[in-house]
C-alpha cells in the first residue's frame, strides 16, 4: 500500500537513491579491477610500463567503493547487525531497535558534520601523483553520514510506529 503525503515522497526517493547506489557499488568495484589490474601487470612482468597514478586511483576508487558499500549495507539492514536477543518481536524488538538506531543516527550526524569540514580541509588541494583534487577522495564521509541519517531515519520511523501501534501487517 503506497504511503500518502511527504512520507510516502521521501520514502520513494530513498528506494531510487538505494538502487543508484548498489549500481554505483557494482561499477566502482568494476572500474577499480583496471588499476589494480594495470598494476599488477605492470609489477610482475615487463608488458605494460610501471604507471604511477593506478595506485593512487586504486585508493581513491578503494574508498568509495568501501563507503557506498557501508550505505548498502545500511540500507539493506546487514552492516549494524548485532542480534543479541533474536527471539525478540513486535514492541520488544522495535524498542531494541530503537536503542540501536539512536547510534547509528548519531554515527550518521557526525560522518556528516566532520565530513563535510573534512572535504572543507581537502577543497583546494591536489594529490601529488595523478593531480586529482583531493575534495574527491574526502567526500564519501559526508555522503556516508548523509546517508545512514536518510535510511537509518527510515528504519527509525518503522520502529517508533511499531512500538506505539503495535506489529505492522
């Protein structure tokens, strides 16, 4: 049953921004496979010329690829899973729930604020091997932190709905 009002807008666009970033997950994991590839390549035998900048483009596609899998993982409710008392259901557990996402909410707000003096710090700087701006290897904590607010928020407003009124059909 679609979800009336703003609630119901937010919760579409999480579902679309959730499915752009397990394709982003999917293709930064890909696209990493060339650096490193080149790289190992290039190490090991005498067929390709020693390129510099794939380790630094290792490291940067290594980061984003390690945060927009912690985003999946929390929006796929497997990266905070510490199940101490799995028998629990309905108000019981929406309460532990509730526990649990009030730090992961806090975890969220400060990715975000750090994060984004983080990319603040980084905003004019340049990386010493391929000359990326180093804003780029920076911004995946502000993502991250927005992120775990917008889904872990989600999971949130499911809890206190189902400790006030009950077990959701």
């Amino acid at each position: 049953m679609p979800q009336p009002g703003l609630r119901g807008l937010v919760r579409r666009a999480a579902e679309l921004y959730g499915r752009l970033l397990s394709a982003l997950l999917a293709i930064s994991v890909l696209i990493l496979v060339v650096p490193v590839t080149l790289q190992v390549v290039s190490r090991q035998t005498h067929l390709l010329p020693h390129y510099i900048w794939t380790e630094e483009m290792a490291r940067f596609l290594l980061v984003w690829t390690v945060m927009i899998g912690a985003i999946v993982g929390q929006k796929e409710g497997i990266h905070f899973i510490v199940d101490l008392w799995p028998e629990l259901r309905g108000r019981m557990r929406a309460f532990m729930d509730i526990v649990s996402g009030v730090f992961v909410l806090l975890f969220g707000a400060v990715f975000l604020w750090f994060g984004i003096e983080f990319v603040d710090f980084a905003w004019f700087r340049i990386s010493e091997l391929a000359e990326l701006p180093l804003w780029l290897i920076h911004l995946p904590w502000p993502i991250l932190g927005f992120s775990w607010l917008l889904f872990g928020g989600e999971k949130f407003a499911d809890d206190v709905t189902t400790l006030i009124h009950g077990e959701q059909a």
